[in-house]
C-alpha cells in the first residue's frame, strides 16, 4: 500500500485519470468541510503534479472523457469548476447556478461531451462543457441528491441517489424521470452501474447495506450484502470484473465484495476517520484508490 497525505484537507473524492495510468485527482475540504477552503489535488504516481485552492470545499469530481487534462469539481458554495491541468492557478470556467452544496459531479462516459450534476438544493442539472450555462434542469426528490451517475451502456441514461430514500432513473430526452423505486428505509448515500450486466445497479446507503437491483422489476432487490457498521458512503463497481464492487464507509473501512458469492472478500482498515473518496484504476487491475477525513489517500494493489 502507498499513501499521500492531503496535510490541512480532508478527502472527499479520488478518482483515476482515464488517459493516463499515472494520474489521479482528490477533492479536499478544511475543516471537514464544515467552513474554509477546498483544495484540488492533482497526482502523478503519488507525487502532486498540480494544486488548486477554492474558496469553499469541494466535495466529488470527474475527468472529462473527451479533454484528457481537464477535469470537474462540485463544491461547497454550488459552484462547479472546470479545470485545465496544464493551465495553473484558476479554473477555466466557474458555473455558478446551483443554490447550496454540489455534491455529485459525473461525465458521461458515452456521449463524452456532457457531465450531470446533482445538488443538495434538491436538483440535478445537464451541462456541456463548452456551454456556460446548463442545459435542462430536473427537480423531483425531496431531500439532497448525493450521487448522479450516468449509465454505461447509454448516452441519454442516468440515475440518481437521494436522502428522501429512493433512486431515480432519467432520460435526458424527458422533463420528468422515468422510473422511481424506493431503494432502502434510510437515506442512499451511493450508487453505481453494472457495466457487464445491463439493468443492473448497485446502491449504498445510512442503513449499512448495500443492495443489487435489476431496473426492469425493483420490487424487491436481487441481492443484499451486510458488513459495513456505519453509513456506506460510496459505492464503485470494477471495471474489469462485473463480480466485483467496491465499497467505502463511515466506519473507516473499504470493502470488496464478490456478488457471485454474495459475500465480502477483503476489508481495508488503514483509514482512521470516515472514508469519502473511491476509485478503480481502469489500467492497473487491482488497483483501488480511497481518500478520508484523515487526509490520506491509500493505493491499494490486490
């Protein structure tokens, strides 16, 4: 295992470039995001390559598919900032809409032209990057939107994960979703998509479970996983095997679990505050990246 310590930040999210095997990105926050300043951590094998302070905490981000050295960030104060790798300092542009906290910030792995953001001011809203403004904005939960992710499989398909209990599924053709389900009987925090079994998703939520739906009969999900012993705050799914999701929690844990067995396969216990930030490097299978409120960020190779 490596580590880089975010000294005076406190991660939120980390995730692997999908150009460069190298690189990755972390999300901080001072003071636990609580009040103070964010700051973007780029890293080259560990090293950082690049920093970028903000005025509020940043709380997720996404790499560009289509612009291999920019990157997004969702933050504290609503904004959402796009960066530029090679150009230092600032941002190269600041989207100011979003009325309280961006806590999602996910780019569309088919279309590659457009990312999706999800807010705590209870709406989620399409951008494209060389627009400065949004495209559409959706607003049907109740209660903060944690995590906006769009479907591997489709450029129109995304789903949503809310505190007001349920997940939704869009279409960005459609004013409205167009599916709703109840997921769990307490907030859901996290989901992910199956991209090696089509209508499959997997979520997480403050009820420690993690639960496998099939999108075509949610009545009732397709499989439970128990283990965590706090909130599960993020969930990913490998994307060399479609057994294998991973996991990461309040109770300071990762977890690995293959659905196949329907069992929990390793537990990673270095962290010493709750775990936010979690990421599978699309090069090196095995290799999974979390970051905390300790201000590390473990590289862990299986």
């Amino acid at each position: 295992m490596q580590r880089f310590h975010t000294k005076g930040f406190n991660g939120y999210a980390v995730e692997f470039s999908p150009f460069f095997k190298e690189r990755c990105a972390v999300a901080s926050a001072a003071n636990f995001g609580i009040v103070g300043n964010g700051r973007l951590w780029i890293l080259h094998n560990s090293t950082v390559q690049q920093l970028y302070d903000t005025q509020d905490g940043l709380f997720d981000l996404s790499w560009a598919e289509n612009h291999e050295n920019q990157l997004v960030t969702g933050s504290g104060d609503g904004s959402i900032k796009l960066f530029d790798v090679t150009m230092p300092d600032f941002p190269v542009r600041n989207y100011l809409e979003h009325t309280k906290e961006v806590y999602s910030v996910n780019w569309n792995l088919v279309a590659k032209n457009t990312f999706i953001s999800g807010s705590w001011d209870l709406t989620i809203k399409l951008w494209n990057p060389e627009i400065p403004h949004s495209i559409q904005t959706w607003q049907e939960h109740g209660h903060c939107i944690y995590q906006t992710v769009w479907c591997p499989h489709s450029a129109e398909l995304f789903a949503s994960a809310s505190g007001d209990h349920t997940v939704k599924l869009w279409d960005i053709r459609s004013p409205q979703s167009v599916q709703t389900f109840k997921a769990h009987n307490n907030e859901v925090l996290a989901l992910d998509w199956n991209k090696y079994v089509k209508n499959t998703i997997v979520t997480g939520s403050v009820d420690t479970t993690i639960k496998q739906w099939d999108l075509r009969m949610t009545n009732q999900p397709t499989l439970v996983l128990q283990g965590h012993e706090y909130a599960v705050k993020r969930l990913k799914c490998s994307p060399h095997d479609g057994n294998v999701i991973a996991s990461v929690s309040y109770d300071m844990t990762m977890r690995l679990w293959n659905i196949a067995m329907s069992k929990q396969v390793f537990v990673h216990d270095k962290h010493t505050e709750f775990v936010h930030g979690l990421d599978f490097s699309l090069f090196v299978p095995g290799l999974i990246a979390t970051c905390a409120w300790d201000e590390a960020v473990d590289f862990i190779q299986l």
